[in-house]
C-alpha cells in the first residue's frame, strides 16, 4: 500500500513514543508555533552552550507527521553545533521538497529519512516542517541572547 | 403526501467527476461537500457556452454581444431571486460568501451618523461561537474600528445555541446580530424565530450566513426574517468565483457602498460621485458572469430536483450516518447526536489517531473528508478539540457512501 511509504513503522513508532517530549523548566529561548490551516501547535525549548545545542524539549498537539518529525530532529541535533545543525536542516528542507525523487542522506538524516514519503503529499510537508521552523526560530532568539 | 424520492442513480451520472477513480483506481467518495460541492454538466456547459458564445462586458457596449451577456447575467440574478423567493432588486452578485459578510460589515462602517446603520462606541454586535471565521471576524474587526463591543451566544456541549439569556445577550445596544443558519462543524440548524424577533425589538438588524442551508434545504427569504442572508455558489452545485447577497430592498438601499468604482455610480465629477440604486451599487467593476450564468444553471438544476426531497435525502443519511459512526469504539461525534434540527454534516473524534491521520488513511481508499479546525477555531477550542474529521453529504451520497467511510475508520483503528 503506497499509504506505507508515509507512515513508516520508524514514523509510528516516534508518534508512540516521542522523544524529549516535556518541557524542560530552564532554558534560553522558547517559541510557540502553530500551523493555522491544521490547528497543530508545538511548543519548543532550547539551551544553547556556546553554539553547541544542550537541552531540546518540546510539547505539544498534532498528528503523527508533525509529532514524529520534532521527536526525530531532538535526536539529531541534541549534543551537535549549530552549524552542523544547519547542513541538516537544510538536507531535511531539500528532501521535503523533493516530491519524491530523492531518499535522503541517511549519515546526515539519520530516523528522518522515513519522512521521506511526506514529499509526494504537499499538504503533508507542512506538518513535517512545523517542529523544525520552530527548532530554527528558538536557535535565532537563543543566540540573540547569548551576545 | 409524501414527497417523491430522489434517484442517486441519475443523479450521480449527471456529475462528470464520478467517472474518474481516485488513488490507483478505487471510487471517489466525496464526503467534503460542506467545504465545496461537485458539479453537474450541465453547470460545467453553462459557464463554458457562455465564453463559447455569449461573452462580452455586461452592462456595457452598444453590441449585440454585450446584450446577450447582460440577458444572461441578469437571467441569472432572476433565477437566484425566484430559488430565495426575494425580488429580484434585492439579490447583489459577488465574488463569495465571504465577500457577501464583508460587504455588509464594511458598508455599515461606512455609514456615517446620519445614516440608520451608523455604528460607534458603546453599540453592540452579536455573533454566537460557531461561526465559520467569516461570518466571525468582519464583526470582529468592525467592532474595533469602530468602537462597538462584540457579544456572542455561547454553544453547549451538545452542539447547540445557548439561548437562556437570549436578553442579555441582545440588548437595547444592539445593532446587528451575525450568525450561521446550519454550523459548518456540527451540523445543527439554528432556531432563527427567537433570535430575529428579539432582534426587531430592539431595533437590530439580522445577518445570516446560510452557505450550508440554502444549497441544503428550502429557503424562503419572506418567512425567515432576516435581513441580510449571504451564500456561495460553488457550494450549491454552481461555480466557484460567485457568491450571492440578498438583503431587504428597503435596507439595500439605506446601506452605503463597499466597493467603489465602474458600474456601480449614478453621476461623477472630479470631486464627488453618487451611488446607482441596489443591486448595482454593490456590484463595482466588471463581475464574474459566467459564474453568476453558472450558478443560474445550478440553481435550476437544484429546483428540478426538488429542495424538499433534496432536504430529505440528506436527512436519511444524516440518521443512517449518525447509526452507523455511533457503532464504533471510540468514535465521538462533535455536534448533536439527534438528526432533529440538524443538516448531514458530521464531524467526529476517533480515539488517538489525529483527523490529520484519518483524513490521509481515508484518501488512500478514495474517500475524501475535511479535517482540522474547520475554519471555526474558536468553536472547536470551545468544545476541547484541536482538530475533528468531517463527513458532508449532499445530493449525490448514498448510504454505500457511508458504508465506505465506516469500512474506512474500521480499518484505520487497526493501522494506527
């Protein structure tokens, strides 16, 4: 069923078990993002080291794209640089819109190449972006602080 | 007497779209009639033969083309008066309910304080919680240009209007009161004869968005007592880029203008302009005509069919569907459990699995259904949901329809 190369068990099993989900009680910057067309939203906290990404938390309401998609990127980027964050970002925006045509660097990409699938249903991608535009808005506000 | 059943049968072959398949080759089940309808051919035939052969500007140009295209549009504007039984003065054509509900929010803002719709600090506008966010946030933004303090009637968690201080609600302050005649979620048909006659009384005129009634069940705009009702055509079997605006003529006339421009003056200098009576001087510019020729061939369609039988039909499957969903674990229905004053929109819960999920599991066996707020967000927070699944039914669902759509959540439990 091509309804498989959506929900891949890696996906489901996220959605079951979020990781980092809870939010933290300290932090440098937290943001609030909602996606008005679906009424998902997601709260994020993060804690910066220099520019070394410490504590990811995260809480939030939305279906299993959205939720699998922020509980993979906690595990990527929690322990990495921002600029190392960065090029896997930007490979995770590419891969969205790629409308299928590519699989995604699994040594960069890691559990989010499942959400591979995403990119042949446009009114998906947007629910697989919202935890990652968030990450990206906390990281701007963080580092605003820190200087 | 009964009235005679309708024929899906015939019914579904007059509609090109069910030929095709969805999802490598299952059936299209279209149960997202609430966002927007199907069209039949003979709409799809209208709007074409009318750029095939008739088009040219209305109400302009000493040719024969323009002639026929202003026969045809203003055809079109008598059929929508004879569907509403309004006059025909009393029915303004615009690009969508939403700019129907705009305009007359905009225009009662224009009025200045010699002018009966005049509105300002310490006036009240009534709205209620299950509006769609277009016939909520004209009011909203109206009130805060103006001053005016927004009021609204609360839903209970059965779905329903709560109208116990219906005269606290609406006051000697109030001005207008705004609301939808069916909910776009959950389905219920608002009582209007308490909330119009309290209205009148205190000198308030009445608004009412009927984009889920009027293609749904007969309207007669001389019984309700409102005065303004506002709906769209591409929800009635007709074209998208038409929508409709009738308001008593009397009213039509003491409101302002909206929009500005061609069409829509009497006289004009350099320095000053005044206004063409109703219905023109709400129609600025050149409009939409094919789609008003269209939503003429919709219309007409509908009639033939019957509004009451159509209003019937759609009531069977709003018993059958309601039966069926109940039956499944976990299924919460968000709205009245009770077909009784309520139109066959169904929205529902199903456990965990997000409506965004659902909505997805669904497509994959060709059935299509809207899921998310619903363009009421403020209604669904209200009843504690962040998100429903919604089937609509319309003239052309059958209970095979709805079979498939239980079928479908059956197995998306299993999935998920």
């Amino acid at each position: 069923m091509q309804l498989d190369n959506l929900y891949q068990e890696v996906i489901l099993d996220h959605y079951k078990n979020p990781q980092h989900k809870g939010l933290a009680a300290h932090f440098d910057a937290q943001v609030h993002h909602i996606n008005p067309s679906c009424g998902d939203e997601i709260t994020l906290n993060l804690t910066l080291a220099g520019d070394v990404v410490t504590s990811v938390s995260w809480d939030g309401v939305g279906c299993s794209i959205s939720q699998a998609s922020v509980s993979i990127l906690t595990d990527l980027v929690i322990g990495k640089s921002l600029e190392d964050v960065e090029k896997i970002s930007q490979s995770f925006m590419e891969l969205m819109q790629s409308k299928g045509s590519i699989a995604g660097d699994e040594k960069l990409l890691e559990d989010a190449v499942a959400l591979a699938g995403v990119s042949q249903y446009p009114a998906r991608i947007k629910c697989a972006l919202l935890g990652w535009m968030a990450f990206k808005d906390a990281s701007v506000q963080a580092q605003a602080k820190g200087k | 007497m009964s009235l005679p059943k309708i024929s899906t049968a015939e019914i579904i072959a007059d509609f090109p779209i069910f030929t095709r398949k969805i999802r490598d080759g299952k059936r299209l089940v279209y149960l997202d009639s609430g966002a927007t309808s199907q069209k039949p051919q003979c709409v799809i035939d209208a709007e074409s033969n009318f750029y095939r052969t008739h088009n040219a500007a209305v109400h302009r140009g000493a040719h024969q083309l323009a002639e026929e295209a202003t026969d045809a549009y203003e055809g079109a504007r008598a059929i929508v008066a004879r569907f509403l039984h309004a006059e025909i003065d009393e029915i303004v054509f615009t690009k969508s309910a939403t700019e129907s509900l705009n305009l007359v929010a905009y225009a009662i803002g224009n009025a200045d304080s010699a002018n009966r719709f005049h509105i300002k600090a310490g006036d009240e506008i009534v709205v209620t919680e299950m509006e769609h966010h277009a016939n909520l946030i004209p009011w909203q933004q109206l009130a805060s240009r103006t001053g005016a303090t927004l009021k609204w009637f609360e839903v209970t968690p059965e779905g329903r209007l709560e109208l116990s201080q219906l005269d606290r609600v609406i006051t000697e302050r109030t001005k207008i009161v705004a609301l939808t005649h069916q909910s776009n979620v959950l389905g219920t048909i608002n009582p209007l004869t308490q909330i119009t006659q309290r209205a009148h009384k205190v000198g308030a005129v009445v608004v009412l968005d009927a984009c889920q009634s009027v293609p749904h069940m007969p309207v007669d705009v001389r019984t309700l007592d409102v005065d303004f009702l506002a709906f769209s055509g591409h929800k009635a079997v007709g074209p998208t880029g038409i929508g409709i605006l009738w308001g008593k003529s009397q009213l039509l006339n003491e409101l302002p203008p909206f929009l500005t421009g061609g069409s829509m003056i009497e006289n004009v200098t350099m320095t000053n302009a005044t206004w063409a009576k109703a219905p023109k001087k709400f129609e600025a510019g050149v409009p939409n005509m094919a789609q008003a020729v269209g939503l003429g061939a919709a219309l007409n369609y509908l009639d033939n069919i019957g509004m009451s039988s159509i209003f019937d039909h759609e009531q069977e499957l709003t018993r059958y569907g309601l039966q069926a969903l109940s039956e499944i674990n976990d299924l919460k229905i968000v709205g009245p459990s009770s077909p009784v004053d309520r139109g066959g929109t169904l929205s529902f819960t199903v456990g965990d699995i997000h409506p965004h999920d659902l909505g997805q599991f669904l497509d994959a066996q060709g059935i299509a259904v809207r899921t998310g707020h619903h363009c009421a967000w403020p209604l669904t927070r209200k009843l504690g949901v962040p998100a429903t699944t919604r089937a609509s039914f319309y003239l052309y669902n059958t209970t095979e329809d709805i079979d498939a759509l239980v079928a479908g959540i059956r197995a998306a439990q299993k999935y998920f």
